[in-house]
C-alpha cells in the first residue's frame, strides 16, 4: 500500500485543528477485515460504536456489513441512525438505564451483553412490561491477563465488568426462571490495544473450558462474542496501516472450539477506524527553554486526549508543501510537543525527534481515527474540533 498524501493545499485554507479522515484507508481496512473472515458464515463482527461515532464514518461501515456494538442509548441511536440493522445491534455496559434498556427493547436490538444479575432481573422486568423477550449474553470475566494499559484492561478477576466464571451457572440458572429474557450466548471482552495473540489464545482456551462446563450442566448457547480489543501499530502508522487481522482471527480459528450451529461474534472498535484518522494542527509557537525546547500546537488534550489519560503517544509527522511526511534527517531536533490547555498533563510528545519547526507549520498526529474525536471535549470552552473527509477535501484539490 503507497502511503498517503495529504490535501495540503486545502487543509492550508483550513482553520486548525480538525480531524481528517482518509477514508481510502477506512475501505481498505474494512477490506481487509472482510477478507480475512472469508466470507464464513458463521463469524459476525460488530464495530464497536464507542472508538468513533462520527456520522460518516459508520454509515460506510454499516455499508460494508458490520453489525454494531454500542455501550449506551446515545449509542444505539448513533448506529440506528447511520443504517445499521436492529437485529445486528448488541448491547453492552454495566450500567444501562432503564431509558436505555426500554429503548433498546423497542429498537429490537439483537442482544443485550448482561454484566450483573440484578441488570438481568431489571431486563425481565421491563421486557416483561413491553410484551417481549429480550435475547441476553451473558458477559463473563475470563480472568486473562491482556498484558496492556492498566486503564484498558478489562478481562482480570477484580473489575467493575462482567460476571465471575464461578457465577456463571447460577447466574444462567437464574436467567432460565426468568420468563422475558432468553440467554443466547457468553460474552467476553479482554482488554483494549492488545498486540499479542498470546492474550487471544488464552481466552479461547477459557472459553473452552467454560463451554465444556456448560455442556456438562446440560446448557448450550447459540452465540459466542469475544469482543474486541485488537492493537494497532502506533509507531509506524504509515507503512503498517492495516491490523493484523488475518493473524486474528486465525487465532480462533486454530483455537476455539466453536460448535458447529454456533456463530462467533467479534467487536472491533479501535482496529478498524483508527488509522483512518489524523488530527491536524498548527505550530503555534517554537519555545526556546533552557533544558527544553517545546513546539506549542493549537490542538491539545481537549481534542485528543489519550496521552494525557493513558500517556499513549501518537507518531506525529511534519506536512511538506506536497502532502507528504517530511522524513527524518540529522538536522532534526528535540521538540516536547505540547497543547494549549491549562493541564501539565496536555503532552503529545516529550523530546520527539522532528525536522525544524517554524510558527505556521502543519503538523498531522497519526492513528487519531480511535478515541480521538469521540472523545473531545470543550474545556476551556474550546470548540470542538471539525472533521473533514478525503473524498470532499481531493475532489475539488
Ligand atoms: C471497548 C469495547 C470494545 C472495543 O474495543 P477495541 O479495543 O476498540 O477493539 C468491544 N467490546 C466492548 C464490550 C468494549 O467495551
């Protein structure tokens, strides 16, 4: 894959910052993602609305297929809205209102990932009021290490998600008395950013433990969801854009044993829009500091805030007049790059190697498509940030 170029000449009539979305990357890694499934019947995966709920972005996924994987009403109504079918909906958090569980119900989503018996009881209740029944998942903590970001690790033992694997049978005894929800499948979401398949193998093999012990109490599911969590490559966002998806989904492949009238569910959030987006932004200033030299951007933690949450560290490259990545070269200095925001924690970068930077220079932070602009905010009553997509910005170029 050649690498992008970008719309200089118009992002230079742009005010900054703002969000662009190559959305030729977009195609080629929902491709990929369609690819490496081989059209099998019996896999399903649902985008995981929560990395990017951008408008655009999720109707050309809807397109492509995808069911969607939403956390929240505001989610659902995101999803409905950009085309995705109810029946390819699911449903996860641990902590859905009742608005938000009525919603869904009346939506006719496909399944409600449960993290808690007294959610499933409280989805009985109002299913049983609608009239309906409700398909629920039960969300299982598989206890696997996803050896990545404290923050965003989500599968071990001692965690706000899910159901513990010893509450399993009980909790699905329970569910069998209760008249409006019908449990269809487990549910399980290790972690977020994983780049070792390691972690993956260990969940299938959990899971194929907790599937043998459910067969031997005399119950079957019909679905299997192993949520999301693949990494992408932060480093060299350019010249490896697309995930390892093949890898991926081998990985369950070679290791879960699925049966053979069940479907095999995946939510993938981050994989599929991250590369797809970069977060372009000016040198405001070039500060000269005794120790430090600081280039002082006009985007800051308020519209990509991942290094000051979890100090993750994007790659951030210099525009030149064509559109491309100015390469590294040993006229290169130390820049701390930081944002506007009255926050010591608002860092982009500390003693990043950059070529020269002067006032004015655009400036593209990578891999911004994931947890970047769904998680801005107008602190410092900052507006939020724009977006704007390659097919618009090239077509009048
Ligand atoms: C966040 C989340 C996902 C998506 O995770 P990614 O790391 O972005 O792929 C999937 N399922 C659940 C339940 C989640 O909370």
């Amino acid at each position: 894959m050649s690498q992008i170029t970008f719309p200089v000449n118009r992002f230079q009539q742009l005010d900054t910052p703002f969000y662009y979305y190559d959305l030729y990357t977009l195609q080629q890694t929902l491709s990929a993602i369609s690819e490496a499934i081989q059209k099998d019947p019996h896999y399903q995966v649902h985008y995981a609305v929560k990395a990017n709920a951008n408008p655009r972005l999720l109707s050309l996924i809807a397109k492509a297929g995808f069911g969607a994987d939403c956390v929240s009403g505001g989610e659902i109504q995101a999803a409905l809205n950009a085309g995705f079918p109810s029946k390819k909906i699911v449903y996860a958090g641990v902590g859905k209102s009742d608005k938000e569980i009525l919603s869904a119900l009346r939506a006719g989503i496909f399944c409600f990932n449960v993290e808690s018996v007294p959610e499933l009881e409280v989805i009985n209740q109002l299913a049983a009021a609608q009239g309906v029944v409700a398909n629920v998942a039960l969300r299982i903590n598989p206890n696997v290490d996803a050896h990545t970001h404290a923050k965003i690790t989500t599968g071990l033992a001692e965690n706000k998600f899910g159901i513990a694997m010893e509450d399993m049978l009980p909790t699905l005894q329970r569910a069998d008395v209760l008249t409006n929800v019908r449990c269809v499948g487990l549910h399980f979401h290790i972690g977020s950013q994983i780049e070792q398949m390691d972690s993956f193998v260990h969940l299938c093999e959990r899971i194929n433990e907790l599937q043998d012990c459910l067969e031997a109490a005399g119950h079957n599911v019909e679905h299997i969801n192993v949520g999301g969590g693949l990494g992408v490559d932060y480093v060299h966002p350019l010249t490896n854009p697309i995930p390892q998806f093949r890898a991926y989904f081998d990985t369950f492949r070679s290791h879960l044993h699925l049966r053979p009238q069940q479907t095999l569910h995946f939510e993938l959030g981050r994989s599929v829009v991250a590369q797809c987006g970069h977060l372009i932004s000016r040198v405001l200033y070039v500060k000269e500091g005794h120790i430090k030299r600081f280039a002082i951007l006009d985007a800051g933690m308020t519209d990509l805030v991942r290094p000051a949450m979890y100090g993750s560290r994007h790659a951030i490259s210099l525009l030149d007049k064509q559109g491309g990545c100015v390469a590294a070269s040993d006229t290169n200095l130390h820049y701390d790059v930081v944002g506007p925001i009255c926050e010591s924690s608002d860092v982009f970068a500390t003693d990043l190697s950059l070529p020269l930077l002067h006032r004015g220079d655009l400036l593209a932070l990578h891999s911004a498509g994931a947890y970047g602009e769904v998680m801005a905010s107008t602190y410092n009553c900052r507006p939020l940030a724009p977006a704007y997509y390659s097919d618009e910005l090239n077509a009048e170029s």
